[in-house]
C-alpha cells in the first residue's frame, strides 16, 4: 500500500514541508511559510493546519490521484516531551504561546476537523513529534549510511543551541554509552556552565567579546565570512570554537565509538573553519567526519519515517 505523509520541519523563523510518499520526498510539494511563532495558541495551530491542508492539496493536484494520508510527522525545537506531545519552550521569542500545550493532541483535533482534510486521510491517521535534530540524524542514517553498512552515527546540528541523536543499527540510543536519558546533550555541565552555553551562536559570540568585539554588532555569518577572507581575529575565534566543541563532545564520542559524525545546523555551513581544531582535540581515529549538504531532505525523511 502507497504510504504518504505530511512533513514539517517548524523552526523559529521559517517552517519548511513536503510531502513524502513511499519513503520518496516530492518535491514540486517542498515549500516554505512564515513560523508566526509569536502568535497565538490558536493562531499557530490553525497555521500549522492549513500548512498540512495546503500541502494535501498541491500533492493531489500534481499526482493526480487521491492516496490516503497516513499522518502528518513533525520535527519540533526542545525543549518538549516528545512521547506526549508537549511543548515546554519558554523565554526564547518563539511558540511560547504553546507552552505546557499538548501540540500533537491539538493539532490533531484541528486537522480532523478540516473538512477537505478529513476526506484525505486513512483510518489510522495520526500526528507525531519528534525532535529536529533527531529526525534530521535519523534521516542521514536512512538516505546515506544504512544502505552502505554503517551502524553507529552520531549527529549534531550546531545553531541557536546544539542537538544531538546517537543512532544504533537504526534505533535512538538514549541512557546507554553515557549518552543522557534523553539522548541529548545541550545541558550537560561544561566548564563553568552548560555545553549549549558554548556550543552555540551564543557560544561564537562569547569567544567574539572575549576578542574585543562587539558581539551585538556583529553575527556568526558574518564573522565567517571575515575568517574566509584572512582576518586573523575571526579566524582565531573560529578556531578557539573548534577546540572547544571537540573537548565537549569528547567523552560521548570516545564511549560511543561512533563509525560516523554527522553535522548539520547554520554553523556546520563554516565547518571548514574549525574542522581542523576540532579533529585535534577530538584526537579519535577511524571515525569519518562529514557534514550535511542536505539537511532538510533528511528531516523530512526522518519525520516520515517517525509516522511509518
């Protein structure tokens, strides 16, 4: 049986969806909308609705066929209780509306009371959340390195804050290998505060006013650009970033013995900058170190294969 669902990547600014059938992103269906995530309650789950009416829609005109949808997979920021379905997202400028919101039961009650939408689903239709980072490490694993025999991932994307998933023959590794309960890492101690705290766009622009810039004038891309083009100071910053990300990702590298490490996020863009001191201090053989040049895909492949 043909098996299609609805995939949402919602990030803080922009959510990204396609529909993915069999497993297969369509892409005449990839589109992006506005996140209004300084809206309401209401206002953010009627979005999110007509997101998924939309996206039904453009993929039955262009297939020219009506497939059942299966269920619509959500990739979600944290902090949340993904196995619930609750948002717990408070004092970063966005969803704080949906705080302590049951967003899968929600958005479910929504949907099905669409009426275009109701016509187009299958009996076992279903709303699922899961977090960003780790449909998008659970997408790489899917499209790149099942197939070639790869058992052990481990991914990060790096941005606002770091995400991290840990991946085992196909299965989320969460309390084993000393990889935390929840599988992530963002707030494990790490010097004097939290690895998030470092391992971040936060974390560059700390290392920026610890070189004498004015980090509210200044952003990640742009000092980027400025170590691209030789300035010594940004190319020093980048280079601190890289040691200090191979020392904060050290002990669960070095006990889950990964055969891969995967990066994805805004930062991974300029991985290039601070490869080289990261692989340094990580000082681990044997293991390849790649990044993403197709994140969105593999979320998306990801969230489908949450609902399948």
């Amino acid at each position: 049986m043909t098996k299609c669902v609805v995939t949402l990547d919602i990030g803080g600014t922009s959510i990204h969806t396609a529909v993915v059938v069999d497993g297969i992103v369509q892409e005449k269906t990839m589109t992006t909308y506005p996140s209004l995530a300084d809206r309401s309650k209401n206002i953010v789950i009627d979005h999110f609705t007509t997101i998924v009416n939309n996206q039904i829609q453009n993929f039955m005109e262009s297939a020219h066929s009506a497939i059942p949808v299966l269920g619509v997979g959500i990739a979600f920021p944290g902090p949340s209780d993904y196995e619930k379905g609750v948002s717990y997202i408070k004092d970063l400028d966005k969803y704080e509306s949906l705080y302590g919101v049951n967003l899968k039961e929600e958005l479910y009650n929504s949907i099905v009371k669409d009426p275009f939408i109701n016509r187009h689903i299958s009996k076992d239709f279903s709303v699922y959340m899961e977090n960003d980072a780790t449909l998008f490490v659970l997408g790489e694993f899917k499209r790149k390195y099942k197939s070639k025999g790869v058992k052990k991932i481990a991914g990060f994307t790096l941005g606002t804050g770091i995400g991290s998933t840990f991946i085992n023959d196909g299965l989320i590794v969460r309390g084993e290998y000393g990889i935390p309960k929840t599988g992530f890492i963002y707030n494990v101690p790490f010097k004097d505060a939290t690895i998030d705290d470092y391992i971040s766009k936060r974390g560059i622009l700390k290392l920026a006013s610890q070189h004498n810039l004015d980090s509210s004038q200044i952003n990640v891309s742009d000092l980027a650009n400025s170590a691209r083009n030789g300035d010594n100071q940004a190319k020093v910053i980048f280079r601190d970033f890289g040691e200090l990300l191979g020392e904060a990702l050290y002990p669960f590298i070095s006990s889950f013995e990964p055969e891969v490490i995967v990066f994805g996020g805004q930062i991974s863009k300029s991985f290039k900058l601070f490869k080289y001191p990261f692989l340094q201090k990580l000082s681990l053989e044997n293991i390849r170190v790649e990044t993403s040049s197709s994140a969105l895909y593999s979320t998306f492949i990801g969230a489908d294969s949450l609902v399948i």
